[in-house]
C-alpha cells in the first residue's frame, strides 16, 4: 500500500457553497440545497464530489440525488415557512425554533428505540440496542456520523442534534458486563453513524475488549459502514490504515467471524478503484463483506440497477444480502416505493442474476416486530393477498412462518397491512402487545440491521 491520502475536504452546508462543482449548478438548484439543508442534514467530502457525482447530468444522477438535498424533499409548506425566514433575514434563533417544528413533524421516532435499550442491574444501557436474542447494536459515541449523509438517511435525528434521541455509549465495560450475563447473543454489530468514521486507535478499544476469553459466545463482529463507498481510502490510505487492517487480521486470528456490512445504493458507487482496492484490502484480512441497501424511488427504483450491484458486487467477492423497503420519517415521501412495486423490482432482478447472487434477501421491511420480508402477491381461496415472513423477530418462534395480508397495491408499510382472510390480527399480534406492553404502534426504526 502507498501511505500517501489524496487531501480531505469535508463540506458542509456552507462551504459547499465555494466548491468549484456547486457553483456551476443553476442558482434554483443551489438555493433547494441552502434552504432543505436548514431541516435535513448535509454532508460531503471530496472523494464522493470528484468521483462519484456525474456533474454533467447531476438532474438525473442517483448520487447527486442521494447526497444532495432536494426541492421536493420537504413539503411545499415546510419549505415555503423555512424560504420566508431566510428570505427576511429572520434570526438564527427563531429559524432553530422553525427548524426544530419542522423536524418533529417529520417523525424522527423520538421514543420509538427506547424500548430496545437493555438494562443491567436495573440500569438502562443507552448506546446499546438489543432487539433480537442474537444480536446486540453497539453505536459507539465516536462514530455517529458519516463521510457524507445519504439524504434518505432514517438517521438523521442523529446527526442535528437531537440529542434526546441520539445512541451513543463510550460504556465499553459495562457492554462486556452485559454481554457476560447474556450467552445467548453470538453477534454484536458496531454502527452508527459510521464507526468506519473513527480512528483506529478508538475501534481498537472497543473491539479488543470483545476479544476476551470470558466473551467467547461471541462469534461475529459486524461492523456497518458506508466508507467503501464514501471514503474507501479508510482501509487503503489514511494514517491508520495499515493498523485498521492488522486489528481486522487479529479478529479474524482470534476464531471470531468480522463482517463488513458495507452500504451500497448504486452500482456508480462500485466502480471507482479506490473503492475495488479497498474491497481487496479488506478480504485480504480475512474480514468478509456483505452488502445492503434500501430500495428508493430516484436512486434504485430500476431492477436493472439492483441486478448490475449484485453481479458486481459478486464480481468483487462481496455477498449479496439485503434489499430494504425504506422507513418512515425524514423525506420518506420522496423516496418511497409500495411494497408490491418493490418486490416487482426485487423480483426482476432476483430473475436477472445467476444463483450466487442470490444470497441476497428482500424486500425487507425493518419494523416493530421484526424484519419481514415480503416474499410476493399471490391468490389465495378467492383472495389477493401479501404473502410475508419473519426473518427476525421479538420472539424467535415467529421466524420463517409465513403470513397473509390483505392486498393493497398502495401500502408502503408494514403498519398499513391489515390480516387476510377476515383474521382480526397478525398471528403475532397479541404477543406483540405484551412484549411492547400495549404500545403496538411503534417503529424501532433504528435498527438498519
Ligand atoms: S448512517 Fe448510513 S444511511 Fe445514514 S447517512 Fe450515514 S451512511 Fe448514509
């Protein structure tokens, strides 16, 4: 590896006003970014401006659309109460307070990832998540941020300080005292945010305290990140590379399983060779990398795109592993697709690759009970209806028992299916209630996992 990293900008709201890129866009274009930046987060650096953005088609292109903020991503109203404020030179205060009226009616979940929190003697655990039997979420307080912010984001309350709502632990030794009592979780997942975002030397803490004998339930680290495709030199170029690299070897030494669950909207995002030189670096660890992504309308919403990523992605020895349905808050309008037009675009692609492709599962909705896939539309005794399954759920037993529901060719959600064949509930639906003590109607949105 050479030890030289092309220089970093990172941009913000304002300074991507000075990129050399920006100014040449129309000044409609600009000022969308100026105002939807105020509510939604923005960030970019200049390997995702040079490299992956097309400038010269920037209207049509997936990943100008998926880092830069659009008109239509808020409603004319939001939008319009944001313009005038600015347009009046209105105060910083008072636009923080419309910005913050604005937020909240954009369902940022603000209790919704409470319920998944575990406690330990009595304590709750904030920064942990532990939603299935297996598998804990650790959101380390240095990586909850990003490279660049996918303007899709379902995190965004993490990043414009919503602090109420924000995961975050610097708790390593309680985590360990937790997972001791708990032999029944195999995997913990690091993310974020983006742990790829923190310095080796601060992963290294963490990881290595999951190394230990005492914690030998522990077979998979996981670790989500979008840098393979934000910032691929993480793993190549930066100071601390070659040590990310070695701590990866040392996991792997250590009989544990790492997996890189690497973000990839796009196939674009696949073709830049600091990205297929980072992908190399990393399996040449040990480490594996599978793949995920939500299905979203002006980025994806094409089984072409899906069928291409997957066959590259295989091409580069990365495992195909999920299609997600996105979720509801922050722009989800924009983005949003019904769940039977994206089981058409998972279909026809599914159809389009060869069967080592195929490890690939979706579309997957990540919601209160669970992960459920929808598995296709079918006619059943007289009736249209979804034919679903749990990949994961609250309680084990519910996984990989199929399950009907009403055909709605508009549903985008799990929340707005109703039971098929003039069944009340989902089979789940009274343990549901107990689990979440009644409160049914929540999202733990959190989990992209
Ligand atoms: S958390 Fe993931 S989806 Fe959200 S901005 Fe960061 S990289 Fe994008």
């Amino acid at each position: 590896m050479t030890h030289t990293a092309p220089p970093y900008i990172a941009y913000s709201s304002n300074s991507i006003q000075h990129a050399a890129q920006f100014q040449k866009l129309p000044a409609i274009e600009r000022h969308a970014v100026e105002i939807v930046s105020k509510v939604l987060p923005f960030k970019a650096n200049s390997y995702v401006i040079e490299e992956l953005i097309d400038w010269d088609n920037f209207k049509s292109d997936p990943m100008f659309t998926l880092i830069f903020p659009q008109r239509e991503m808020l409603s004319d109203d939001h939008f319009s109460r944001m313009e005038q404020l600015v347009k009046h030179n209105a105060s910083a205060q008072a636009i923080a307070h419309e910005v913050q009226k604005i937020r909240m009616e954009l369902n940022p979940h603000p209790s919704a990832q409470l319920r998944n929190i575990p406690q330990i003697d009595g304590q709750p655990l904030p920064g942990v998540q532990h939603k299935y039997r297996e598998t804990v979420l650790f959101f380390p307080s240095q990586g909850q941020t990003c490279h660049a912010y996918c303007t899709f984001c379902f995190r965004w309350p993490q990043f414009v300080g919503m602090s109420d709502i924000k995961f975050a632990t610097r708790e390593i030794q309680t985590f360990v005292e937790y997972l001791k009592a708990h032999k029944e979780v195999t995997d913990v997942l690091f993310t974020g945010g983006d742990p790829m975002i923190m310095k080796t030397s601060i992963l290294e803490n963490y990881i290595d305290a999951l190394l230990k004998d005492d914690l030998s339930h522990i077979r998979t680290i996981r670790i989500g990140t979008k840098a393979l495709s934000y910032w691929p030199y993480r793993f190549t170029h930066d100071p601390d590379a070659d040590d990310l690299r070695r701590l990866f070897e040392r996991v792997v030494k250590s009989g544990r399983n790492l997996f890189i669950m690497a973000h990839f909207n796009h196939y674009r995002e696949l073709q830049p060779k600091a990205q297929r030189d980072a992908t190399r670096a990393i399996l040449d660890t040990g480490a594996q990398i599978r793949t995920q992504s939500p299905v979203l309308k002006h980025i994806n919403d094409d089984p072409n795109v899906w069928a291409t990523m997957w066959r590259e992605q295989v091409d580069q020895n990365m495992i195909p592993y999920y299609m997600f349905v996105e979720r509801d808050t922050g722009p989800k309008q924009f983005f949003e697709i019904p769940l039977e037009h994206a089981w058409n675009i998972f279909r026809e692609a599914y159809q389009r690759v060869s069967g080592i492709c195929r490890t690939v599962r979706g579309p997957v909705l990540s919601a209160t009970p669970g992960k459920v896939q929808v598995l296709g539309v079918a006619d059943l005794a007289g009736e249209r209806v979804f034919t679903l399954r749990f990949l994961q759920g609250r309680n084990p037993d519910w996984v990989a028992r199929p399950f009907f529901a009403k055909h709605d060719q508009g549903a985008t959600w799990l929340d707005q299916l109703t039971p098929a064949f003039g069944d009340e509930k989902f089979f789940y639906q009274n343990e549901l209630n107990s689990i979440l003590g009644g409160d049914s109607d929540i999202d733990d949105s959190i989990s992209f996992e």
